[in-house]
C-alpha cells in the first residue's frame, strides 16, 4: 500500500513538472531579455538643419550597457554628421528589477547632391550588454537641398558684416536707472558740500584773556588827549568832548549804568552812592566847565585845562578796581543752538563720505556694466 501511495506521489510530480520548468523559464527570460530601440525625431530636414536620434536599451537592473560614444563633427554615417549627445539617463522599472537606458544624438546634414535632394540610410547602432552586442533598426534621413537660381545671380548678396544687436531695454535698464541715481547723489553731495562749507562756523569752547579793566583804558585815552594838548587852546570844545567821553565810559564801564546818555547833573547824583564828597565837587567841576565850553561857547586858558585833565586823572586813579591776577579767563559756553549745529554739520561731513564712496562704486559698475553689454 505504501508502495502504491509513493508511485501515485511521483506520477503526479512527473505530470506537473513540464508546467513548472515552462513557468520559471518564462520568468527568467523575461526579466533577462534586453531589447534595443532607436527613433529619429524627424524624417526630413533641410540641408543644415537638426534633428535627434534618440536610443533607449531596455535590460535587466544589474545589467551593464554601454551605449556608442560620438564626438562632435564625428560622421555617422556618410553625410549624416553628429553635432553632440547627451549623457546617458537611466530609468527603474517593475520595483527596480529592470531598467531604461537612453541617450540623444543630434545630427546634421550639409552633404546633398547639387541639384536634388539626398536619402541617407542611417545603420543599426551598437549596444553592448554585459558585454554582449544587440543592434538597433536601420534609420532613414531625406535631406533637403535649396533651389539656387543660377540665371539670375544678381538677386543674391554677399556676406553681411556683424551686426549689432538691436537695442533692448531690460539690458540698459539697471545702467540708466544707476545713472540717474549717481546723478542725483551727485548733486545731494554738491549741495550738503556748499551747505557745510558755507555756513556759519562751531563756536567751540575757547579761553579767552580777561577784558581789559576800564580804568587802563581810561587812562591810555588819557594819555593820548595830553600828548595832544598843543590843540587844546585853539579847540577847546574838541578838547572837553573827549575829555568828558573818556570819564563817561570809563564811569560806564566801572559802575555798570549808562552814563553816555546821561546829563553831567544825572551822572554826579548817580555817583553820590559810590564817591565821596570832594571828590564829586572836582568832577563837577569838570563837568559844569565842559558843558561851558560845550554850549555856551566858554573860553578857557591852557593852564585850566591843563588843571582839568589832571582832575581826571585823579579821579580815575580814586575810584579805579584792581584786577586780581589770579582771576581765570572767562570762558564761551555753547549754546544748544550751536550743539545742533555742530551736530548737523558732522552729519553732512558722514554724509558726504558715505555718498561720495557710494558714487564711486556706482560709476565704477556702470562703466563695469556698459563695457560688458558694449563687447
């Protein structure tokens, strides 16, 4: 019974292992089979015009393929000529089991008969496959020819020399646009410069020497009436006008009032404070002959004269303020007015820095810019 059972086992093992081996066979061949397409992209062209031929390899995913390499200018075939390739691009198929292999071949024709047009047959290409050679289909190319008119050869002209390029304006666009824009950082540069270099100065913080006292003064003008005296007698009302307008600003400038628009009755009751009592009857004095000689056309003699010039002196030797020597130079304060103008002249100074190096790189890019689109 065993026996039986064993022998039926084998008999059907015998009977389905045709179909078993025909099954994977078919699946090995199918995932091993390598198949070779070529196709041009145009029949029929016009004597130096291009078309493509395109290969496509169809194998196995670990397979090897090498596809026929063409340099440029190379023939194809007799008056078939490539102009270039590109490279090889692969592509999966069936979850990577299998690939596409293709590559692109531009080709040319300038090799035609002279009064018709030329079929070229274009051969298989060459593949290998690890190794092995498979064979594209034959191509076909019909070239075209120009018809010449060789009766009447006046119609065609020479060469032409090169042409320029018309005029775009995206090209010049960004070179006017920069123009303009240097032009009027230009005229801003100009115009802070003038501003800068011709308004009023910083008044900066400087010490200064002390204001001379009021009684040096008075005495120096002092001098110079005496050195002049020889006058005197012959103009008297010149003499006590000076005479008068040296004690008055000196009085001005030593009791701090306006004793130059004051009458000489005002001044002495305003020094009734300050000086003592003789000392006022000899500047009234003085001044009462002054206003004689003045208004009412008063003589007087030298020797009078002479005793009222000393009066002044005395005088103002009297009252006179020394000046302490250890007082220190009076300084100028800057104002706010003058920090916002210190500040805004350093502005324009920066300013016109940055714009004169921006202008400079932008002349430097327009020439750079012109120079590119000229060549």
């Amino acid at each position: 019974m065993k026996r039986i059972y064993l022998f039926l086992i084998a008999l059907i093992g015998t009977l389905h292992s045709p179909l078993s081996t025909l099954h994977f066979s078919m699946g090995s061949s199918l995932f091993a089979q390598v198949s070779v397409e070529a196709r041009i992209d145009s029949l029929q062209i016009l004597i130096g015009q291009q078309t493509g031929i395109t290969l496509e390899v169809s194998c196995g995913a670990k397979q090897l393929v090498e596809l026929p390499v063409f340099q440029s200018g190379q023939m194809m075939t007799g008056g078939v000529e490539v102009v270039s390739m590109t490279a090889a691009d692969t592509t999966k198929l069936n979850d990577g089991k299998r690939m596409t292999v293709s590559r692109k071949y531009i080709i040319t024709s300038f090799d035609v008969e002279p009064l018709g047009d030329t079929l070229f047959s274009i051969p298989p290409l060459k593949v290998k496959v690890d190794g092995k050679e498979y064979l594209s289909k034959n191509l076909a190319l019909k070239v075209y020819s120009m018809d010449v008119d060789t009766v009447h050869v006046d119609r065609y002209c020479g060469p032409k020399d090169v042409m320029n390029a018309p005029f775009a304006w995206e090209d010049w666009r960004m070179v006017v646009w920069s123009s303009i824009l240097f032009v009027l950082l230009c005229i801003c540069i100009v115009v802070m410069a003038v501003s800068l270099y011709t308004g009023k100065p910083i008044i900066r913080i400087v010490r200064r020497k002390p204001k001379e006292p009021a009684h040096k003064v008075a005495l120096s003008e002092i001098e110079k009436i005496k050195s002049e005296r020889t006058w005197a007698q012959e103009d008297s009302k010149e003499y006590y006008t000076q005479l008068t307008d040296t004690l008055r600003t000196y009085i001005q400038n030593r009791y701090g009032f306006n004793a130059m628009e004051m009458t000489s009755g005002e001044i002495v009751e305003r020094l009734m404070d300050a000086n003592d009592e003789d000392t006022l009857n000899d500047l009234r004095e003085l001044f009462q002959t002054a206003d004689l000689v003045k208004f009412a056309k008063w003589t007087t003699l030298i020797n009078e004269n002479d005793a009222n010039l000393m009066t002044a002196l005395e005088y103002i030797n009297q009252t006179k303020q020394e000046v302490d020597p250890n007082q220190k130079p009076e300084e100028i304060i800057i104002t706010p007015e003058q920090r916002r103008q210190r500040a805004t002249i350093w502005t324009l100074r920066i300013l016109i820095g940055v714009g004169s190096i921006v202008s400079i790189a932008l002349v430097v890019w327009i020439i750079y810019r012109i120079i590119d689109l000229l060549r």
